[in-house]
C-alpha cells in the first residue's frame, strides 16, 4: 500500500510458501574457475528434471545442486561433463587431532608422512589448533592416515580430549620422564661439578656423576632421539633432529677426545624437554581460546512432542520443533520465540554486555543464555548452520589463514635453519685447523649454533598472535575470517561508512513535535495517530509507534483516503482531518508563513521555543520547516480545513554511539568519510551530528566503488562499513569488508571480511584497538625473537653463551615469551 508522504510506492511483498528439496548435491568442480564458465555449467544442469536451484562457486569450484529424490548424482555430473568440465569424484574430507603437532618443524614432518598416502590430494596441517585437514579419494581410510601421522612420530587422538591433552602436559610421560632427568642431572652436579672440576666417587675409574649425567641423557633424551629419527626419515632439518646431533655430539666429543661434556649432553637433554613441554603448554593456552568459544554451543535440548518435554541431543533438533529453555540454561538452536518472555544474555554470540528482552516473535541464536523467564523457541536452523556454528567453523577457517607476515617469516625460516646449520659446521671444523688443541671447543660452539638454528619462536610468533586476536574478537562479537583481514584492519588509514542502517539505525523515528494554536503534544499525536494508523508506510508507522509509546488515545476514524503525492485524509470524530505535505496545506489555502503557536508555554517544544521569535505566531514556510528539512527531518503538517494543529518531524535517527566512535577513529589518525546513496541535505546533517567532513552523497552503487577507490589513492587502506549486503560493491573493493549487525545473516557471515555481530558500532573503535595492537605484537614477536637469536649466536665464538643457556633462553625462552605476549589479546575489551 503507498503513502503520499513521500510520493513512493512500495507495494506490498507477500511471502511465497517454499518446499525444503529433499536432497542436496555437491560436487567438486576445479575448472569451473570463472562467471562464464559457471554460467555454462548452471544451464546445462538446469536442463534436468527434478533441479529446484544450482549454485556455482567458480571461487570455491564447488557445485550445489537442490534436487528431487529421482535425481542421482550421476544424472548431475552427466550434465557437467556435457558443459565441458570435469568432476572430481569420490572426493572426502578427514579432519586429526595431534595435539603434539604444535610447530612449524612438527607440521612439516605431518605434512610429509601423509603425502606418501595413495589417494591423499590435499593436506592442511595446522599447529596452532593442533588438527591436520585432508582430502583424499574414497578408497584411502581414516587408518591409512593415522598410521603416516604416527609414522611421522606424532599420535593421533579423539579430537574430543582436547581438554585432557591440555590438562595433562604436565603429568604426561613426557613430563615424568623430564622429572627424572632433571634429578639425575642435579645428582650429576652434587657429585661432579664442571665449575669445580670435581669428579666425585667413580666406579671403576668412572665417575659416578657422570654416570648420572648419562641417565639423564637416556631418560631425557628418548623422545628427542625418537622425533630427530623421525625428522631424518622425512628429511626435515628441524630442532628435534638439531638437538639430537648436538647431544650426540657433547657424547662423542667426551668420548672422542677426552673432554668431558657429559654435563653439556644431560643439560641439552633436560632443557630441552623442558622447553618442548613449556611450548606445549603455551600452544595449549593459544588453543584453549578457541576450546572456549566451542563450550558455548549446549549438548542436549529441552524438546517439546506430543505433549510432553524430552531431552535429546541439541544436534538432533528438527527444524520447525519447539525447544523448552527454563531461567539459567542455554539455548541449543537458532529460533523464535513462540511463548514466554525473558532477557537473553546474547554476548556469547554478538558480545553485547547488557541481556536484550525476548517475546513472542523475536529471533534468538543458539548459545545465548535466558536469564530469567521460561521461554518456547521454534527452531529455524538445521543442526550445524546455527549462528554459533557457522562463527566457530569461520574462527576454525581463519585460524588456518596464512597471513603475508606469516608466509615471509616461513620463507625467512626456511633460508635461516641452512644458513646457521652451515656456519655451525664451518665454526666447527675450521677455526681448529688453524688452532692448536682446539676441536674440542669449537666443536661446542658448533653445537650451540646448532641449537640457536631451529626458528621455532620466531615461526609462531605470528600464528599464535593471529589465533589469539582472532578468538578474543569472537569472544566480544566481532568475527575476523582470517588473518590477513586483522592485519589489515589494524593498518587502515581511512574508513568509509555506509549511512543508512549503519551511522544511523535505519529505523524512521519522531523527532520534533511542534503545537500549534490551543494544542498541546498529545493533541498533535492524538491526530496524527489517527490519520496514520491505516498507513503502512515507514513515516505512518513511526508515528503511530511514538504516539503508542505516550499512551495516547485513539479517535474513531472513517473515510481513510490517501492523496497520492501530499498526504492523506480521514475523518476523526466526524471532522475531516489531514496529514501530509506543507504543499498540500498551502492547496487547502493557509498561510504557512504566519501560523499562530501553541499558548501554553508547558507544551512549548525545545525546537519551538528556538524558532518562535516571541510573537505569538510563527512562520513555517521560511523558518521552521526549513530548518527541520536543513537537519535532513521529513516534515508532516497535521491539521483540518480550518486549522493547521501542529508539525511532526520525522528521520532515520543517527545512532547515539556514531559520534563517539567517529571521534575515537579520528583520534587514533584514520580519516573518516561517509558513502551514500541518500540526498546531500540529509547526507551533511547525520554528517554534521557525528563529525565526518568527508561526505559522498546522492551515489549509485557504481559510484561508491569509485569514492573507495579514490580514498585508497588518497589516503592508503580503506575499511568499507555498511550491512554487507546493499553495499556489496563498495565492500568487495575495499582493503576490508566489515558489515553490521550479522547475527543471524548467512549473507553477511559470508560475504564480509570481518562481521559486527551486534548491531553495534561501538565495536569497531575496538576491533582497530585490537588489530593494531595484533600488529604491534606480531613486530615484538618477530624482531625480539630473531634479535635474541642473533645476539645469542654473537656471543657464542666468545664464549659467552654455554649450550644450556642457547637451549634455556634462545627455544625455551622465546617461545614461551612470544606466546604470552600474544595472549595478552585476550585481555581487551571493547569497555577499554
């Protein structure tokens, strides 16, 4: 139905019913790589019978197809092999759990043991969850890839004692073995001291320290033998095969020429599993960010059949059944409320601190908790594609998004490892055939080197900097869906906001009310409510919602009629009344230029009281309306043929937080501009109550990829704020896409680089915060790692560093160090 107001018409959408099709196919097709060619492979599928939708992803190469149950997968490839492309088939995906895998070196060594499985066609092992992802053909099972994985050293675990992994680095084998080796070296030392040259009691000539020292190579040293035999198989040059020719080396040193490096050897030996379980346990905190947000989602729910209320798997939930939630406990699914009414605590999902009030009819999302009422929710997600869900598997797929500092620092590592490795062996063996009596110390610092050659700090000072901004954002309702995209937030140099629905809440609200004559406020509502409440435009409805929100009463209304580009009509308690344009009063025959104001000086609006000039009469047409028009305001007169009762102004009301957060953008250096495809006069008035100078109005979608592209020539990075929908375009063209208010848009998940999952903008002060200090982080991590190794293998030849202390401060050290640095992440928030 159309409202004059505004001269549009807008006609009513009715909701079409839909069947769910009763299958869905998906198919890999890898040279389906472009718009043309998934234009050819969607029309020849669409010749089929039985196809109610196709949906090609040149992007993804991936074909979905929604059929009838008479359509086989076989008739689907047919189709796409007559369009010229070829299918891969029988392809499936397995995801491991080897929770030991927690470094670069340790996915390498994975990554080589399951390449040498037929049928594996893709591997994506990542240390930073501690999982390996592979696809593989269909005659290749779960068996043959756990075996390479344990072939390669690494056990493979049920992915759900994540937990138990985490809390048993410390009571693990591992751990009690590095007990015992850790007393056996200090028995060495109370017996044999190297500072002392004591060498104690001796069995058969053989010191009895030593013999210790020796115990605690063998009890210490046994797993680090057992990965370095397993990094020589796979031919990876990594610290477990590094550290076990340095202990081998100090052995045969000792033995070969009579130097006795047993302490050297049992020191390498217990350092180094102590530093392997201090990494262990800082991947574990990284890793436990992201084992939280997997706690959000219930296990089981409440479910509602034939009468009675059962208790099942929250996966096992139809969609369309009805889910109980009492005070206290999670809700399992995305739904809607159909009975009951609560507060619902939604910072799970959009990081909103204070719980939003629910009713019959509001969509909740699964993971969120009802605080306080019972609540019946109908269930609008099938298992696996509620909100938290689909956050969850975005977080999983970020986390294995290599950033372009990632990729140099493993490009860096793999020149760094040889280089020292080769300097290692050259410091070795030719300084002493130029130095008398000298293998036996430069053989030492050889072996230091050796040590100090394995990256691992500085390989994962970017990962786990990534996992850990990554997780904290989701905690605090912003999704980031890749590394990449929080490092180049964290580098924006200009943000574009889109303004309708973002700076503003893109809901039309009253926002002056001015009486006229003998009229107070509730007078002018009372009739405007009136004439409005038949209307379903945008301007009816706001008015109608302020004047329910004041409690007024209702007038009896007959005659409703609208007048198509001015207003409408209608008679109000018999007397024909009118709402619309100054126009349409300006046809009715009033002098819009001397209008007389209310008289009750209590009922005098503050808008009033800044534009009457004290007369007792005011002038509408050059002075009022004007200025509400000026403020980007929709004005509607209200009145009857014989008096003009008062002036309604409505707009799409600026949020109350835009100005704080333009301000905080501005502060921290990033220019703000504002994209539009509203008029210039509303554009400069939101533009002028939140401070943004920079103001694009009046543009088509085309065109605002244009002022993207000018502001990037302009200023550097641009960030694109807007719903992550209408303003696709300009989203896809900026340096990062962020859209407003996901929660619950499969669009907006899908297609924005970073996703606002509360309608809030406030966190986006926040997420620049945490993306530059992720920024800030990874530089620390990076450079402090490589600056300690660098000084560390400078004093080496010096001797000032001893092997130990290469092994306590150079691996050990720095990687717990990076680790913690980068958790301190999680402790912003967005209240800072």
């Amino acid at each position: 139905m159309s409202h004059a107001h505004g001269g549009d018409d807008h006609g009513d959408e009715t909701d079409r019913p839909h069947e769910t099709p009763a299958e869905q196919t998906t198919l890999s097709v890898p040279t389906m790589d472009c718009a043309s060619c998934a234009q050819k492979v969607e029309g020849s599928v669409a010749a089929l019978d039985g196809v109610s939708a196709i949906d090609p992803q040149p992007t993804t190469g991936t074909l979905t197809v929604a059929h009838d149950p008479g359509v086989s997968e076989a008739d689907i490839t047919d189709r796409v092999e007559r369009a010229g492309y070829a299918v891969e088939s029988g392809s499936e995906t397995a995801t491991l759990s080897v929770p030991s895998m927690d470094c670069a070196s340790c996915a390498d060594k994975v990554t080589k043991g399951l390449e040498s499985v037929p049928g594996v066609t893709r591997i994506d092992a990542n240390p930073t969850t501690g999982t390996v992802e592979v696809d593989h053909e269909e005659g290749t099972t779960l068996a043959d890839l756990e075996r390479a994985v344990e072939g390669a050293g690494y056990e493979v675990t049920d992915a759900d004692d994540g937990d138990d992994e985490r809390s048993g680095t410390w009571t693990s084998t591992r751990a009690l073995a590095t007990y015992v080796a850790g007393v056996a070296t200090l028995v060495g030392l109370l017996l044999a001291n190297p500072l002392t040259q004591a060498t104690g009691p001796t069995i058969e000539g053989f010191p009895v320290g030593d013999i210790a020292y020796l115990a605690a190579v063998a009890v210490g040293g046994a797993a680090v033998f057992r990965n370095g035999y397993y990094s020589l198989r796979q031919r990876s040059l990594d610290i477990d095969l590094l550290m076990s020719v340095a202990i081998l080396g100090a052995l045969a040193v000792s033995v070969g020429f009579g130097e006795r490096l047993y302490f050297e050897a049992a020191m390498l030996a217990t350092l180094f599993s102590i530093s392997e379980l201090l990494e262990r346990y800082a991947m574990d905190r990284a890793r436990g960010s992201l084992a939280e947000l997997m706690k959000l989602a219930p296990d089981e729910a409440t479910v509602i059949r034939d009468g009675g209320e059962v208790t099942v798997a929250a996966d096992a939930v139809a969609r369309g059944e009805r889910v109980a939630v009492r005070p206290g406990e999670k809700i399992p699914r995305d739904g809607v409320v159909r009975d009951g009414t609560s507060a619902v605590n939604q910072a799970p999902v959009t990081g909103e601190s204070v719980p939003v009030d629910k009713t019959s009819g509001d969509e909740v999302y699964a993971g969120t908790i009802n605080e306080g009422g019972y609540l019946e929710i109908e269930v609008t997600s099938d298992a696996g594609e509620d909100t938290i869900a689909t956050v969850l598997d975005l977080v999983e797929q970020a986390q294995r998004d290599t950033t372009d500092r990632e990729q140099f620092v493993e490009r860096f590592a793999g020149y760094y490892t040889p280089l020292v490795v080769g300097v290692a062996v050259l410091l070795a063996l030719v300084p002493p055939l130029f130095v008398s009596g000298a293998w036996e110390t430069y053989i030492v610092y050889g072996l230091t080197l050796l040590v100090l050659a394995c990256p691992c700090a500085f390989v994962i000072s970017t990962p786990v900097t990534v996992v850990s901004g990554i997780t904290s954002a989701a905690r605090n309702g912003v999704l980031v869906k890749g590394g990449r995209h929080l490092e180049a937030m964290g580098d924006v140099d200009a943000v574009a906001f889109d303004k309708t629905g973002t700076l503003t809440k893109g809901e039309l609200t009253v926002t002056d009310i001015v009486p006229l004559g003998d009229n107070d406020e509730q007078d002018v509502l009372r009739c405007a409510r009136g004439l409005e409440r038949r209307s379903e435009h945008p301007i009816g409805e706001a008015i109608v919602a302020r004047a329910d929100a004041a409690g007024v009463t209702e007038r009896d209304i007959e005659g409703f009629e609208a007048l198509t580009g001015q207003g409408v009509t209608a008679d109000l308690d018999g007397t024909t009344h009118y709402a619309g344009t100054p126009d349409l009063f300006s046809d009715l025959g009033f002098d819009l230029s001397h209008v007389h104001a209310a008289t009750d000086g209590g009922q005098i609006t503050r808008t009033t009281r800044n534009i009457c000039a004290q007369t007792g009469c005011l002038d509408l047409l050059d002075d009022v309306i004007p200025r509400l028009q000026a403020d980007g305001k929709t004005v509607v007169l209200v009145g009857t043929e014989a008096e003009v009762e008062g002036v309604v102004a409505v707009a799409d009301e600026v949020r109350p937080d835009a100005a704080r957060v333009v301000s905080t953008l501005r502060e921290a250096g990033v220019h703000v501009a504002m994209l539009t495809g509203d008029n210039d006069r509303t554009a400069r008035a939101v533009a002028d109550e939140v401070g943004i100078d920079d103001v694009h109005a009046s543009l088509m979608p085309d065109e605002k990829v244009t002022a993207v592209e000018r502001l990037r020539d302009t200023h550097g990075t641009v960030a694109m704020v807007g719903d992550g929908v209408n303003d696709a375009p300009a989203l896809a063209t900026a340096d990062v896409a962020v859209a407003m208010g996901a929660a619950g848009t499969d669009t907006a998940l899908e297609t924005a680089d970073i996703a606002l999952m509360a309608d809030d903008l406030s966190r986006l002060p926040y997420l620049h915060r945490l993306s530059r200090t992720a920024n800030g982080i990874i530089r620390q991590n990076i450079w402090t790692s490589l600056g300690v190794k660098a000084l560390l293998a400078v004093g080496v030849p010096l001797s000032l560093v001893p092997i130990w202390a290469a092994v306590l401060a150079g691996d050990a050290g720095m990687t717990v160090g990076v680790t913690g640095n980068a958790m301190r992440l999680a402790r912003l928030s967005p209240d800072e």
